[in-house]
C-alpha cells in the first residue's frame, strides 16, 4: 500500500551535514596535534559532545564549544587565545555554509509532492535549521516544516497527531537508522533508509540493533533519494497486507 | 470584548531568564577587568552578540561563543585557556539552572486556563526552551507550545494561523515591547505589557517607538501577571467597540 503522507529528514538526507562537521573534525585533529593523537582527539571530542547533549541538545554551537573545552582540557590548558578564535570562526563558518542539496533531492521532492503530503522533520538547532530550510528552495513543497529537540517515537507521534496523519498511512524518508527509521516503526509507520556516506557517532547503531530494524517489514533501504518514488509505485501495486 | 485565546511569552514572563544572563554578564566583566574598562567590556559584549544573531539565533550557547570572542579579541589574545574554560562552564551552568517561576505565575496560568485556550510563544534555543517548560510544570495548561527563530508579524500569523485562530480573539501577554506587544499588534491582536525589571539591550525599544506602541488602543500595561485576570474582566464588561 501506497503512504499517503511521506516524511523527510534534511541533514545528510536532502542536503549535506555530516561532510561539514568531519572536516572541521579534521582542521581540529590538526590543530591539537602538539598536545594529543589523534585517535585521543576524535574519542575526546565524540564523548563531550554525547556528554553535553542533555544540555546542549543538537547542532553546530555546542559542537564548537565541545571542540573548545576538549582544546582546553587536552591541551591542559595550554591552547592559545588564538587557537580558540580559530575554533570559535570554524563554527561561524559552518553555520553560514551555503545549503547544498544532494543529488536529485529537488526534483524527487518537487515531484513527490504532486501526489503526497509531505513533512518535513528535522532534529536541531532552531535557527540554523529554518534558515536551511529557507535557502534550500524546497519548502513550498511541504505541508509542515516541524524542528524537533529529539527524534524519538513520542516526537514523531506528536508531530503526526499535529497533522491528522495516523502511523499505518506515514512514511518516513532518512539516513539515520536511529532517528528516522527506528522511531517511526516503533510507532507503527514505515521507514525509508537512504544512508550517507558519513554517519555520525552518537548516530551510529551496533550491529544488533542494526538487524533488528533492517529485519522488519516496515523497513526499506535504498542507495539514493531518487529511488523513492520508484518504490513508492512498486508498494502501490502489491496487495494490501 | 473578553480574547477567546491568550498567548504567553515565557523568558522572564512566565520564568527568570535575563537576571542570569546579568549575573553572568557580571561574573565576565570583572574577568576581563585587566584587559578593559567594563563599559567597554559591556558594549563589545552586546556589539558582538547582536552581530551574530543572524548565524547563532537566540539563547545561552549564542551568548557563551560570543563571550569566548570578546574575552580573545579585548584581551589581544593574552586570555588564558583557564579562564576559557570558566566561560564555557557559566554557559553551562546557565544552561543547567532550574527553572523559577515568576511569582504568581503558576496560579495565574491554572486559573486562566480554565476558561481560555493558551498558546505558548517563545523565542530561542529549541532544547532549552523544551527543557524549561517540561521542568515549569505548566505545559499541560497549554493547547499548544511554540518555540519559534523569531517573534516578527509573519511568525506570529503563522503560529496563529496553525491553531486557527483569528488575530482579532488573540492576546499575547509578555515583557518585551519588540517582541510580544507590537508584532501582534500590527496584525490585528492585543498585547498586555508586563515588564521585568531587565530588559536585554537588543530587545530595547526606543523611547519614540515605545510610545508609538502604548498610545495604541490595543496595548494593555500590568506590573505583575497576576493581574491579567482582573483585566480580562474588566474587558469582558466593557461594551464591543
């Protein structure tokens, strides 16, 4: 059975993110070689930044400051004032980083949207999100643009009762097992997972909880966003369960 | 006439916001007393910070980079690593504080509940915000919490326009001119001004633009939120204009 509502993820699903944090990761690595390997770094940096997401939450400004303290504290407080600034305007420069969509995503959803309802569901900072969403051209394409504090199975349940959309009639549309894929069954919708190259750590699922989601029925996989409508047209044509 | 639906501001309306933000703004100055005046240290602070709203948004993470800057760029780099660790830890520790409700607050919203639907409208970081209504105990009295990038005309139709409400049943009760009196005005609604006793300097109004809002007939002025009710009353007796 065809979903009559789609639900998209925006970072790493309809345009870069992860590729933007990585290589700041790498000019960060580079920067306190003097004081740590950099396998310490990379640990350093992945644990405070799990760490302050309680108080955090998700987005560039908290991994900047995560990427200040670690300098601090690796370098026992030995890092310059300079240093710091540098870190401080690596932040600024990826929250000001032009939107770039991944391939097809534009024309996929432009042309999904003829026959859908489509939302868009996205994890993060507020602001830098809405203006991502802004510049990316693509949000006349969706009924509802919902920035959400976390991805889990009470959110989205929220976010579909907002719309009038019951679970069996959602599908949603990411690259993160745990965020868009997992939530969603659990709640009794289905999942579409098109992986990016990059995954994140705090993202990333062990090899069970992999298996148990990509066991379900309600789960999908697919190598690029422009395969959805594809699958979309092969689900309409199968007999309803 | 009585407005069917109110809409509560929530940062020093609802709960204590800039009094920590003044408290640590303190804490900073006398951190940078061997580098600078604390005239210039204010001023700097509030330049850079509202240079950067347009990438960093509202709230705490925004004001605890933006401290980072200043501290490198006033001290010509002779800041010390220690004392930028202590600024990312008041950041977090603002992040962290539990939430005190104005007095009054909670009885205020219990009663008004009771016979209004409420919408909460607040502006800034997404996970805090979330954080400290959950914590507040009052989210159940709310038909709907909206945390929003910025409170502007367009924002606050929107946010209207979702619950389906007309601007001419609506009024917004909160403590900056800027942000909850006059948008909501310009589309039609009322406001009740409730001051606090600090105001942010970005959310200063100017005395021409403060008075062209208060002449407005449509503008209300309280010093406390408990008296939002008694003015409803009143209104609710008067004839409809």
């Amino acid at each position: 059975m065809r979903p009559a509502v789609l639900g998209f993820d925006a970072d790493d699903t309809l345009w870069d993110s992860e590729s933007h944090f990585d290589r700041t990761e790498s000019l960060f690595v580079e920067l306190l070689t003097p004081f740590a390997e950099p396998d310490e770094i990379r640990a350093q940096l992945l644990a405070y930044e799990q760490q302050r997401i309680a108080i955090y939450g998700f987005g560039i400004k908290g991994f900047t400051l995560s990427m200040i303290e670690v300098a601090v504290d690796l370098s026992n407080d030995e890092i310059s004032a300079a240093d710091i600034r540098e870190i401080v305007r690596w932040g600024q420069s990826m929250l000001e980083h032009p939107v770039e969509l991944v391939p097809g995503a534009e024309s996929t959803v432009a042309s999904l949207a003829a026959d859908h309802r489509l939302l868009l569901i996205t994890k993060g900072d507020l602001h830098h999100q809405r203006r991502k969403v802004s510049e990316s051209g693509l949000a006349a394409h969706f009924e509802g643009i919902e920035v959400v504090a976390e991805k889990d199975p009470a959110t989205y349940r929220e976010v579909l009762e907002r719309h009038s959309v019951r679970p069996s009639e959602f599908m949603m549309v990411g690259n993160s097992l745990r965020s868009d894929i997992a939530p969603v069954i659990a709640i009794g919708g289905r999942a579409i997972h098109v992986p990016y190259h990059l995954t994140w750590g705090h993202e990333q699922f062990d090899h069970d909880e992999a298996n148990a989601i990509t066991a379900s029925p309600d789960h999908f996989s697919l190598s690029s966003i422009v395969e959805v409508p594809e699958l979309l047209d092969r689900l309409e044509s199968e007999p309803q369960q």
